[in-house]
C-alpha cells in the first residue's frame, strides 16, 4: 500500500509540473503593487542634497534631482530597470521612452491613471516635463476644494509637511495647478515575460527519473 501511495504521488508531482510554469507568472496587478510598497518603503527619507539613489545612478555622490533616478531605483529593486522602467536622470527621456513603447497617454483622454503608472509634470509651464512620480492609486478623486486630484509617490519632493525637496512622499495631488500640471501618465508593461515551459519529452524523461528513483529507494 506505501508503494502505492508513492507512486500516485510521484503522477501528482508531474501533473502539477506542467501547470507549474503558468501558475508563477506575476500579473500586472501584481508587480504593480510591488513597486509601490518598494516606493512606500522610502516615505520620510530625505536626501538632503546627495542622496542613496543618486549615488545607486551615478555611482558617486550628487546633488542633480533625482526624481526620474528614484523611479528607476524601485524598479531595480524588484528587476524590472529597463524593461517596465528604464534608467533616466531626466524625466523628458523618460517620457520619450514610453512615447517609443506606445505605453504614454495624455492627461484629459479616456485614459484613467492606474496604480504604479508613472505621471509626468510639467513644473514651469513650458510643456516639458521635469517633475515625475508613481501613481499610488488607481482612479481620480476630489479634494475638500473639489479639485480632481490623483494620489502618488515621488522622490526629490516637498509639501507643507517638509522643507525643500529632497523627501519621498506620498499625496493627494490636484492634476492641475499653478506649478505642477499633469501632461500624462505610462502605463507600464508589468507583466513579466512567460518562462518557456519544458516540452513535452523532457517532461517525460524527469517524470521516468524520479519513478527510477522512487524504485532504487525500495532495494
């Protein structure tokens, strides 16, 4: 009976085999709240000028913003630089970037921001993006002003909780005010590339090893 019972287990553990590599692959929704409770993590650091992500970009002490460096950061952590997010210091190459993908939509269209999309500002009104921050929530939503506002992450930041703007923070932003205008968000591609899966052949020649194996342990 014990030999048995071996035996149909060792029929389970190829059959659950050939489900295995489906069955690990990380949705959209998943990676995404990945890399917010990564950007999370960092709420309250303060740079103060040169900083741990500019060091971790440039390689040696700096003072040059960081707010595109601290995006690209995250997605190191959890190896998703240069495939979801790429490696930019500047937020205007950033935005070219996911222009290039086809993964970039202007603020105002039928698009409807997502968590972990990125949502570029333009800061001084002259249509250039040089502000950039995650998105930490999927929707809009109005403020006690009734502003449609978004909620999001960003490094290189300040409101009237800190001074300067060299603090991770996460707010509830307006899309549109005087020196920070929404120009658009990217939705970026999460999904994690699917691991092709043994073929058949090789299924079966590990499924008759680990029956040979099963046998020697008896002898």
């Amino acid at each position: 009976m014990k030999k048995v019972t071996s035996f149909v287990l060792c029929v389970i553990l190829f059959i659950c085999s050939i489900f295995y590599v489906s069955a690990s692959i990380n949705t959209h929704k998943q990676v995404a709240d990945e890399i917010i409770e990564t950007a999370r993590a960092e709420i309250g650091y303060y740079g103060n000028g040169s900083n741990k992500f500019n060091e971790w970009y440039y390689g040696v002490p700096s003072n040059a913003a960081w707010c595109a460096v601290f995006l690209g950061w995250c997605a190191d952590q959890i190896g998703l630089l240069n495939t979801a997010i790429p490696k930019r210091a500047t937020c205007a190459s950033m935005m070219d970037w996911y222009k290039a993908k086809g993964e970039y939509h202007v603020v105002n269209s039928d698009y409807v921001p997502q968590k972990g999309d990125i949502v570029f500002f333009d800061t001084d009104g002259t249509g250039i993006s040089h502000h950039v921050e995650f998105v930490s929530e999927s929707g809009y939503f109005t403020d006690d002003n009734g502003k449609t506002c978004i909620y999001t992450i960003g490094g290189n930041a300040s409101d009237e909780n800190y001074n300067g703007k060299d603090h991770v923070i996460e707010r509830l932003r307006p899309i549109d005010r005087e020196k920070a205008v929404v120009m658009g968000y990217s939705h970026p591609s999460y999904e994690q590339p699917e691991e092709k899966p043994q073929n058949f052949f090789d299924k079966l020649r590990a499924f008759f090893e680990k029956i040979i194996n099963f046998f020697r342990n008896l002898f």
